[in-house]
C-alpha cells in the first residue's frame, strides 16, 4: 500500500514538471540545456518512466525557476486533492 502511494506521488511530481515547464513556454530541449540533463531523460521524466534523484530533482528544478521543495510540495498538494492540478497561490 505504501508503495502505492509513493509511485504515485512521483507519477505526480512529473506531472508537474510537465506543467511547470509548459507554463514557461520551455521545450524538453530548453529545460535539458539549463539542467544539463539530456533531452530524452527529460521527456521519460515528464511520461513517468524515471523516478528523479535528489540531485536530478535540483537541476530540473533550477532549471523550471522554482524550487525542488516547491515541485515536491505541488505533487503532494496535487495527491491530496485526488489528482487535480493546483493554482499557483496555494503552494
């Protein structure tokens, strides 16, 4: 059951990665340039396959202009209110 719910949150914190970079206008290319990640790891990032490294997350993050707690504080707002995306205000 655990497991569940942790797979779940990181499905949901790639959702947000997703978001956050489409919000910005960013292509998979711009965001792997800024996080020096290659392109391919970050559109398996934003489909769910990789599960991010505490280091990876800063990168992806630094590269989003937000901050790793922030991305992991939307994912778990995210997971509470049933899978709906959040508003920018509430984080």
């Amino acid at each position: 059951m655990r497991d569940d719910k942790n797979d779940n949150l990181v499905l949901l914190l790639c959702e947000e990665v997703r978001e956050r970079r489409q919000k910005l206008n960013l292509s998979q290319s711009e965001v792997s340039r800024r996080s020096g990640l290659h392109r391919s790891y970050i559109g398996d990032l934003e489909r769910g396959a990789r599960n991010l490294s505490v280091k990876n997350l800063a990168r992806v993050a630094l590269a989003l202009n937000i901050s790793p707690s922030s991305l992991v504080k939307r994912a778990e707002k995210r997971m509470l209110n049933g899978n709906q995306p959040v508003s920018e205000e509430t984080v």
